[in-house]
C-alpha cells in the first residue's frame, strides 16, 4: 500500500513537471511568446515550473535548431529520477537498465498525454465563444498536428471532426507505445 501511494505522488509530481518542460519545449518550438510581457499566463506558468531545471541545463546544452534540448532533457531527467526512485523503492528488483528505458517510455508517454489533454481543452473551448489568450495558445499548439488531418477529413454536416480524429490516433499511439514497451523490457 506504501508503495502504490509514494508511486502515485511521484507520477503525480513528475508527471507535471515533466509535462511543463514538454509544454515548454513545445510553445517554443511554435514560437509562442511566454514572458510576462506577452499577456500568456500559460507561458507564465511553465516557466515558473520549469526555470529551475531548464535553465542550468541550458548552459551546457545548447539548442538545436528550433529545438529546446534543455527542456527535453530535463523532462526525460525527470522521468528517470522518477522511475530510479521507484526501483529503489522495489528493493532494486530487476535490472538497473530497465530505468533509463523506462524513462525514454515515460517521456513519449507524457507527451502524448499532453497532446491528448490539450485536443480535449481545444474541442471543448471550440464550443464557446471566448477570447481568452489561454484559447488563443491552445488553438496555437493544437494546430499543427490538425491540418493535415483537415486536408484529409472534410467537415461533416459543417462539424469539424478532426480534434476526434486526432485524439483516436493518439489513442492508438499510446497503444503501440504500450505494446513497445512491454517488448523492449521483455527483451532485456
């Protein structure tokens, strides 16, 4: 029973800081402004969660590109100190290699989540009419991975179907995750 509830608050815990550096890694990868002075208390938020881990992480690795190398790898550092702590807390059953592999899963785990979380905020936001600049980044973040579906679903009765397309194939996704990562540990 100790277990299970010290396992729940660390996937709690981790799961949300290694979802913000996700976030994070992502809004910029969009260019989405996130100081304080572009009005985005989302951006505002990630970086308040994430600042302590990112940005000494920032100093001795750089970006590639577009892309954030900092916030991944605080995320997947999340992710391992997370499942070394669980295999400590096992009593160190099984092998030590199992961690880091786990922590690749959990990573691709989180992101997916997140994509889900943000298709279901986009659809239910897409009912109303609001102007908030939270719907603005939502919008901004779920985009791109609609448009191709959109080029290949047509509206259906003026209904846009597209963010339930997106969430079954994300749905299936983590299924394949699921299936991979039972077969690498298997393997090992």
């Amino acid at each position: 029973m100790l277990y299970q509830i010290v396992s729940l608050l660390l996937e709690v815990v981790t799961g949300f800081l290694s979802g913000a550096c996700l976030l994070r890694l992502y809004m910029q990868y969009q260019r989405i402004p996130m100081s304080a002075r572009s009005g985005n208390p989302l951006g505002r938020l990630v970086f308040a969660l994430t600042d302590w881990i990112v940005l000494p992480l920032r100093r001795v690795l750089p970006s590639v590109g577009a892309l954030d190398t900092a916030s991944l790898v605080a995320a997947y550092l999340l992710q391992l100190a997370e499942f070394g702590l669980l295999w400590l807390l096992a009593g160190a059953a099984g092998g030590l290699f199992a961690v880091p592999i786990l922590a690749g899963f959990g990573v691709l785990r989180m992101a997916i989540s997140g994509m889900t979380g943000m298709v279901i905020v986009y659809a239910v936001l897409s009912w109303v009419a609001t102007q908030s600049v939270v719907a603005d980044v939502i919008e901004r973040l779920v985009a791109p991975p609609l448009v191709p579906i959109r080029r290949v679903l047509p509206l259906v009765g003026g209904v846009d179907l597209s963010p339930l397309a997106l969430l079954v194939i994300l749905q299936i996704a983590a299924i394949v995750l699921g299936h991979l990562q039972a077969a690498a540990l298997m393997a090992f």
